[in-house]
C-alpha cells in the first residue's frame, strides 16, 4: 500500500496535468478573438 504521501503528491501530479484542459480545448477548437457580434453589438 502506498503512503498517504505518495498518494497526495500522485493526486497533485494528475491535478496538474488535467487543471485547464476542458478551456485549453476550447481556445484551441474557437480562438480567443471575439465574435463579430460581441465586438461590434449587432
């Protein structure tokens, strides 16, 4: 059985990694700039 350190740091590990992936994803598939409607209030 692992330490209940190990544990905590392996939990912080796979937080890190995983932390912004859902809006990396997003900024990725739409851009950051806004759209014409937001920029102009059409």
């Amino acid at each position: 059985m692992a330490s209940k350190t190990k544990k905590t740091e392996y939990i912080r590990e796979k937080k890190r990694t995983t932390s912004g992936k859902k809006r990396k994803a997003a900024v990725r598939t739409n851009g950051t700039t806004k759209s014409s409607k937001e920029l102009f209030k059409d």
